[in-house]
C-alpha cells in the first residue's frame, strides 16, 4: 500500500476539520470525524481499504477512549491520531502481510498510534499559540466597536492555522511516511526483537485508556461492580457489544427509576445528584 499526494492532501484536510471552528466548533469535528473511531472509516476510504481502516481505528480508539483535553492541556492530539497514525498503521500492516482482523495488527496499530499522538502534541499547541495572534485582533476589532469582523477571527483567520500546522504536517507526513514504513519492513523482520517489542507494547495500552476511564467514572469501590459484570459478559458468556448494550440499558432504567423513587420520598420530585468524579466538568478548548 502506498500513499498519493491526493490522498495525503486529503487526510491533511479532514486533520484541519477535526478542531476547526466551522464543524459546529467540537461538535462535529473533534467529537465525530477527529476521534480514531470514525477517523478509521474516512481514511479507509481514502485509501481504498475500509476494512483495515476501521480495525485500525477500533484499535487505537481503545486507547485514547478517555482522552480529554481539561484547560487545554493535551496528553496526545486525536487528530494525528486519526490522520497520521491511522494512515501509517495500514501502511505497516500491509507491508508486513497480517490479517487486519488479527491480533498483531491490532497491537502494531496501537503502537503507531501512540507514537504519532505524541508528536501530534507539538502541532496542538502549534495551533493554538498561532490562534492567539488572531484572538488580538478580535480584541482590537472589540475596542473600536467593529464587532461585525469578529466572524473574521472566529471562523476565517483560524484556517491560516490550521493550514499551516494540520494540512502541511500531516500531507507531508504521510506521504513520506509511508516510504519510511514501507522500507522498515526489510530492517525489522517480524520476528526480530524490535517489532515483537512493539507488539508486546501495543497490547497493553488498551489498559491505559481503560484505567483512565475508570478513574473518571469511579467514586466507590462499588463502582467498580457494573464494570465487572460488562467484562463478565463479554469475557466468559462471549456476548458482543451490542448485546452488553442491551442490558446495560436496562440496568440504566432501573438506575434511573431508583433515584426518581428516593426524590419523591423526600418530597423534591426530582432525584439529587450524587457527587462523583463523572460530574467534573472536562470542557474541551477550542483553538
């Protein structure tokens, strides 16, 4: 598999959608089309391999599952996630000969993945030092009453942005890339130490992202019994995602009627939220 300058243009396109303001802000971009999940359709059908496109996504989505960006701090950028990554791990794949359903392609993406997310970091805050140039604008154009180019600042001058440290880098980075990936195929036998590390790697950072989960969504040690249960279904009674969904729902309404039930005793008529780390506000910035 290789990777054309159209396409690369294209994946550094959708790169500069994913957190660009005229995607309803994070609505769209950063929350839909920017996460490895959705990102491994797109550049699946960029390059012409939707399968291996979607098992990469899926791959690496289970790392960065609770990636938040709390006051702007970013561990990993999911945009190089999903368009650099993505991209380079189908190249990897491909070069090496495994089946993308597999268990080693699935660790190789993982580890691709969290490579490129750490560069990715670097293009972040690139962006977003960059944006304060235009926010000084804005604050003029407020000084001397020119609200009506405050559009301009918000939805125009940003592109320059992201053109210049999303489409750029990331064009350029697949395209050369994937020669770079191409050519470790012959430097890393796959039976050589180096690519057997990165196997080994790659299947333990779904425990990361899992851990990072857990952390958010648990204030008791009771918390931790409806996880259990999920992991029970799926482990020893073998039921997919869709079926776990199903009665996770209706553990969800019971839940819910629960908490109704103890507001009306108390006379409220509506149930009280309980403290717990899953109340936190982890408001992502726009940049």
């Amino acid at each position: 598999m290789t990777i054309s300058w159209l396409q690369a243009a294209l994946l550094g396109l959708f790169a500069c959608l994913c957190s660009n303001s005229c995607m309803a802000g994070q609505a769209v971009g950063n929350y839909t089309i920017g996460r490895p999940l959705v990102g491994g359709l797109i550049c699946g059908i960029i390059l012409g391999n939707i399968q291996l496109g979607i098992a990469c996504g899926v791959a690496m989505q289970l790392v960065y599952i609770a990636l938040v960006t709390p006051g702007g701090t970013v561990s990993a950028d999911v945009r190089a996630i999903s368009y650099i990554g993505i991209p380079l791990a189908m190249v990897a794949i491909s070069s090496q000969g495994l089946n993308p359903l597999g268990g080693s392609a699935a660790d190789l993406a993982k580890s691709v993945g969290t490579l490129v997310g750490t560069v990715g970091t670097v293009l972040y805050y690139a962006v977003a030092t960059m944006n304060l140039v235009w926010q000084s604008f804005g604050w003029k154009d407020v000084k001397n009453g020119k609200l009506d180019k405050l559009t301009a600042v918000n939805f125009g001058w940003p592109w320059i942005s992201h053109l210049l440290f999303s489409l750029i880098p990331t064009m350029l980075l697949t395209y050369y890339g994937a020669t770079a990936v191409t050519a470790l195929r012959t430097a890393l036998p796959m039976d050589g130490i180096a690519m057997k590390t990165l196997f080994t790697v790659g299947g333990m950072l779904p425990c990361v992202g899992i851990a990072i989960l857990l952390r958010q969504i648990v204030g008791h040690a009771a918390d931790f019994i409806p996880f259990f249960v999920g992991f029970t279904l799926a482990a020893s009674m073998h039921l997919n995602l869709v079926s776990i969904t199903v009665i996770s729902l209706m553990f969800a309404v019971l839940i819910y009627e629960i908490e109704m039930a103890k507001g009306g005793s108390n006379g409220t008529g509506s149930a009280t939220p309980t403290s717990s780390p899953s109340n936190n506000d982890y408001g992502e910035e726009d940049i």
